[in-house]
C-alpha cells in the first residue's frame, strides 16, 4: 500500500513538474517568438521611415534643381529612352552604371549617363548636376541635361568623339604626338584653373584621372564627371570631407581628410607623368619591382639626372622632343610635393604652361635636394586600403 501511495505521489509531482516545466518552456518560446517579432518589427519599421524619408528629402532636392538658375535641360525617361534608341548603343560602363550615345531632335550627338542603384549614387547625381550644371567652360564637359524619374537618374552630356584620354596614353597601338600631349596638359590646367578660381564658389573635383579627361575630336581636352567633387566657399581656405577618389591620384592629406583644391594639383601631376611616359603610376605589368610605382622611379630618375629615360618610347615624336618633355616633367614634379602649401595653384600652373618667364625660373630655382625630398612618397596602397575607387568615368 506504502509502494502505491508513493508511486502515485512520484508520479504526480513528476506530472506536476512535466506541467510546470511545459509551461515556463511554452513561456519561453512565446516570448522568443515575441522578441523576434519585435525586432523583426522595429527593423522593417526603421527601413521604411528611411525609405520615405530619403525619399523626400531626394524629392526636395531633385525640386531644388529644377529652380536653380542657369540649370540644364531636364528629360523625361522616356524621351532618353526614344533618344538613345532603347539604350541600344553602349559606350561604356563602370560601377555606377552605363553609357550609351544617343541622339537629340536637333541632331546634336550626346552621352547619357544611366546611373544605377540608391544612395551615394543619388549623392553623386545631385553633386554632377549642382556643380557642372549652372557653369560652362571650354574645357569643361558640357551637361546638356539630366532625368530624375522615380529610380531613375540619368544625366545627359556633349558626346566627345575620341573618349577617354586612359584610351590613348596607355594603349600600346596608339602613340599621341608631343603637341597634342602638351596641348592636352594645357587644357586639363585651363579647367581645374576656372573650378578653383573663377567660379562663384571654388569646385573641387576630388577624382582627377585619365578616365575622367574626355577628347573631343580635334583632341581638345575637358574635365569631366563632377560626381564626388565638393564645393567650398572662396574665403574658405580648407574642408573636413569623407575619403573618396581614385587610389594612384590621392595626394598624401587624404590621410587625415583635411582638403584643399591642392588635392586636384597633386593628382594633376600624376596625369602628367602618365601623358609623358606613357604608362600608369601604378602598373603591376612591369617586370622590375622597383619599376611598378611610377612616381618612385620619377623621383629615382630625378635625382640621377636621367629623366629622359622615361619619355614615352612608343613615340618617335616624344623621342625627338624630349629635352621639352624633361621640361614638363618638373612641372609635374612641382606639382607632386608632399606639403600641400608649397605646392602652386592650378593658375600658377596654367600660367607657366601658357609661357610666363618668372614663374619657369621658379620652378627651375626649386629643383634642388630639398625639392625632391619633398616629393611625395607613393601611398597609394595605404589610400586603396581605406577607400573604394569611382569606377565610372564620365561620358565617352
């Protein structure tokens, strides 16, 4: 009788147990399930404030555009769609999208732009139109127009017959002659010139590189594609600005994010190493380590007298004029000092290249052991670790 009772007793405290532990389980899951939930509620929540949010400040902004005096043309995406014949003809493409030619009702030839994705590439939308949009220069690339159509962002430029000057410097079947490669030089310091100086407020384009120097078909150059450049007042002697740009072209300030227009004259001196010898800055191709970094072998071949040992060897015509070449590369060499202040200012540039006697005896002056100790070292690989390039050039 004892071993029933105490049977029965065991097996009511273990139903008791079962009962209870059913229940703080079941509690458990209902309140897991509970939190799940709620996370899963506060995250869709947030992501839709956000949408509607973004949405209506790009709203905003995209208005603010069309009242902005002097702004270009605005299309509909369906007259783009009917101008580039669907999109049919690429020109090129890149990471925020494609380029396609197309066709106006007058019969002029253009470039549009089809940007994809959200966020920075909205930014670097608004930034184009604002910046290049209200201003014209002759080496500048001209923004005919732009579309914001619910997703989409386009934008509309003056096709330029010969494209991108990466496409004649670096290609091995193509060789510029020397007057073409300084008229270009000529032209690039021309455009960054008016950005910095004479516009209403000083531009900083932030991502000058070959890509981004277009050639019409007389091979006049124009600076394009504004999409990560900043604009600051003129009494504004520097900008605290997020790392963007183009790892080989960055000057060394980037490491601590405080800019100048002066980031543009450093990455300027590396375009015109490259139009002179030929090559990129940073070329994994070549066969001696020491070699890849353009800018070290400058500085080794400065030192040693031998500059002219990198005068482009594919043209006969930079051969036969390379005492002007050497010349031209201690402008670049002027341009590329590590401290931003002794570097000149595009004017100063522009100015010597046009042919001003005082400015050539101070570079001349200048090229002495503490000059080229104060060259740049090549930091290139700490910048690409910290930043992601543009990949997108402008139009072709």
């Amino acid at each position: 009788m004892k071993e029933m009772k105490a049977r029965c007793y065991f097996l009511l405290t273990t139903l008791i147990v079962l009962l209870i532990t059913s229940i703080i389980v079941g509690a458990l899951v209902q309140l897991y399930f509970l939190i799940i939930s709620a996370f899963i509620f506060v995250v869709i929540s947030g992501a839709l404030i956000n949408l509607f949010c973004t949405k209506g400040s790009q709203e905003v902004e995209e208005d603010d555009l069309d009242n902005m005096f002097g702004m270009p043309s605005r299309f509909s995406y369906q007259e783009l769609k009917s101008i580039t014949k669907n999109f049919s003809n690429k020109l090129g493409e890149g990471g925020f999208g494609s380029v396609f030619r197309g066709t106006l009702p007058s019969g002029s030839d253009v470039a549009v732009k089809h940007l994809d994705g959200f966020g920075p590439v909205n930014k670097s939308f608004i930034a184009e139109v604002q910046t290049i949009g209200n201003i014209h220069h002759f080496n500048l690339v001209t923004l005919v127009g732009f579309c914001a159509e619910k997703l989409n962002r386009l934008l509309v430029y003056e096709h330029m017959a010969n494209g991108s000057l990466d496409r004649w410097i670096f290609n091995v079947d193509l060789a510029l002659c020397w007057q073409i490669r300084k008229n270009i030089i000529l032209d690039i310091a021309r455009g960054l010139s008016y950005l910095h100086q004479d516009c209403n407020q000083k531009i900083i384009h932030l991502d000058i590189k070959p890509e981004n120097i277009l050639l019409d078909e007389n091979f006049i150059a124009k600076v394009s594609d504004f999409g990560l450049s900043t604009l600051i007042r003129k009494d504004q002697s520097q900008v605290i600005t997020t790392m963007r740009g183009t790892p080989g072209y960055m000057a060394p300030e980037w490491l601590i994010s405080v800019i100048t227009e002066k980031v543009d004259v450093y990455s300027f001196g590396i375009v015109v190493l490259e139009i002179l010898c030929g090559r990129r800055n940073i070329d994994g191709s070549q066969q001696e380590e020491n070699d890849r970094h353009l800018l070290e072998l400058f500085k080794r071949k400065l030192e040693e007298g031998q500059l002219v040992e990198l005068v482009d060897k594919r043209s006969d015509d930079m051969q036969s004029n390379a005492a002007e070449v050497v010349e031209m590369m201690k402008v670049a060499a002027w341009c590329l000092q590590a401290e931003y202040g002794k570097r000149p200012s595009m004017s100063a540039v522009m100015k010597l290249l046009e042919g001003s006697v005082d400015v050539v005896i101070d570079v001349v002056g200048n090229m002495n052991e503490d000059f080229l100790n104060g060259l740049a070292p090549e930091a290139a690989e700490t910048l690409s670790s910290l930043v992601l390039p543009s990949m997108l050039s402008g139009p072709r």
